[in-house]
C-alpha cells in the first residue's frame, strides 16, 4: 500500500514443504456478486496490497458479508476450516 513501509505489511506464510496443500471447492456467485467481487480484487490490484498468481496450489474462497447498517457488501476471506461460515 502507498505511504507504508513494506517491511510492516508484508506477510510471509512459513508453510510446511511436508503438508499437502489444500484447495477448496471453486465457489460459484450471481453475476451481481461477481461484480462486486471483481470491484474489490481490482481496488486491492491497484494499490498494490495483492498481485495475481498462476496455478495456486492454495485456494481461500471469498465470502460475501452484508453490512447491516447500509445494505452494502463486505469482501471476506477464509484462511482457516475454522473462519467458516454456515
């Protein structure tokens, strides 16, 4: 992100070479959340905050939280088996 130092920001996933790589389902959204989806991935493309990748062995699915107060959308990631959602 401008104006911060990349040496605070940066994160490095110390994975395990010996741990099989786990990769969720691929979600499919209605094409209006896939809209804001997209709105999202290119705000964080463009600053800088995420880059793309080829062939992630990795996959997090997003998740789409509405707000309660203004009927608008908040773009979630789940890391973990344990962040899920019902």
């Amino acid at each position: 992100m401008p104006g911060i130092d990349p040496q605070i920001i940066c994160h490095r996933l110390h994975v395990n070479p010996a741990i099989k790589p786990v990769a969720q389902k691929r979600r499919n959204f209605a094409p209006e959340r896939v809209a804001i989806i997209e709105a999202e991935i290119d705000k964080l493309l463009a600053a800088g905050f995420i880059r793309e990748v080829s062939y992630a062995e990795w996959l997090a699915n997003v998740v789409l939280v509405a707000k309660k107060d203004k009927g608008l959308w908040r773009v979630r990631r789940l890391h973990r088996p344990q962040q899920g959602m019902p």
